[in-house]
C-alpha cells in the first residue's frame, strides 16, 4: 500500500475542512511551498480544488501546473472537472490522474470519458452508507455497493471517502473489502496514526490518502520509513 498526502486547495491556499464544511477551514500556507517539501519524499500527492467542488468549476489550475512542473511530483486532481474540455486541460498541465465525482453517476458523461481518456479515478464520498455529489453537499440514493457496481465495469480506480471522518482525526471507519484484485481503491478520511494505515494495508487498499494528519506531523515521512513504509 502506498501513502498519499493530501493538499486541498482553496483560492490557493492550502487548507483542510472539517468533514468538508467549508465554515470549518483551517489554513496551512502556501501550497507549492508544501508540495515542493512532500515532493522530496512522496512520488504522488492527491490534490482537490475545493473551489472546484463547491462552484463546479476549478480555480487553482494554475497552482497545480506550478505544482507540477516546479517540483516533479505526481498529481492526481479531482474537483470541479465536469466537463470534457477541463479533464482534457488537467491532463495536458501534466496531471497523472483525473479525480471524478459529480459525473462520474451520469453514463454517457462516464462512458465518454473513459473512451477518450485513460487514469480516470472516481471518488466514492460517502455519509451514512450512502454517496454525496457537489462538493458533498447533496446526498444520492445509491449506496457503495451500488455506486461500486455501476462503475466497475468502466473504472479501475476509486478513492472511498468516509466524508464524516474527513479532517477530524477520528481514526478510520472500516470497511469490508468489495472490489477485485485488479482495481487500485484508496481510502480517505479520519487517518489520524501509522495503526490506521496498518488496518487499511490488511484489508486491501491499494493506497491511503491522508491530510491533517500529515499536517499536524502525527505521522511523517520518518515514521512511515522506520515502519518500511512504501512512499
């Protein structure tokens, strides 16, 4: 299992939200000076545009081509990308993965872009079983199982985000493995000790997305290389 940091990006700021209230903001600093430190350790950083989430349409592209091209590092971005135009504009500044979530529930928009791109990752936000769209502020009848299965056929990569646990600390919600051994799903949302990371490695996920945490130096690159980590 591989270790994500996470930057979401707010008028380009970094910040983190608590359970993704944007009236619970806590702010880091200045973005590309934090991802030219994660870069030195981390191959891949998972980066949102929350202005993207909230207002559909990202802001911080061009922090995130900064990003990118100043430090090297792996992007995978989600927030905000609902259209064709903006995911083909993500891929051409060099982002490595394209994070959906809005759309990705609408089948020719999904069908579509999985024909014309390749590394589209779909993020599965959940509260109380079942899945939240716009920026997490509207909830979907449509559980896990059920997002899982309409996806599956198109999409071999999901992030699952337990939106409740997001930016609190709380530790991980488990979850019982659903996928097949050819798909890579990350888990974001509570990481708060190297024990979380533990659990998740022995359930299956393929990588572990994590913000505050990083941030508040509970766990550190150091850490994750004395447990022989994978960064």
């Amino acid at each position: 299992m591989i270790f994500i940091p996470a930057i979401d990006l707010l008028n380009n700021q970094a910040v983190r939200l608590e359970k993704g209230n944007i009236r619970r903001v806590s702010y880091y600093g200045e973005p590309l000076e934090i991802a030219a430190k994660l870069s030195k350790k981390f191959k891949l950083l998972h980066i949102i545009d929350l202005n993207g989430s909230f207002e559909g349409e990202p802001k911080n592209m061009k922090m995130v081509e900064k990003i990118i091209h100043q430090t090297g590092v792996q992007v995978q971005l989600g927030g905000g990308l609902r259209s064709h135009r903006l995911i083909e504009k993500a891929f051409r500044i060099g982002v490595t993965s394209v994070i959906l979530g809005t759309k990705a529930f609408d089948s020719k928009f999904i069908d579509d872009v999985t024909k014309d791109f390749k590394n589209i990752t779909v993020s599965l936000d959940i509260k109380n079983g079942k899945i939240l769209l716009n920026g997490w502020t509207e909830r979907k009848d449509l559980s896990l199982a059920q997002a899982y299965s309409f996806l599956t056929p198109r999409i071999k990569r999901f992030v699952v985000t337990m939106t409740q646990n997001d930016g609190t600390l709380k530790g991980i919600k488990k979850i019982k493995k659903f996928w097949k051994e050819d798909e890579q799903v990350m888990y974001a949302g509570g990481i708060k000790e190297f024990n979380d990371l533990k659990k998740l490695q022995e359930t299956g996920f393929y990588g572990a997305v994590c913000g505050k945490a990083v941030y508040e130096n509970l766990i550190t690159p150091e850490l994750l290389a004395e447990e022989m980590y994978a960064l």
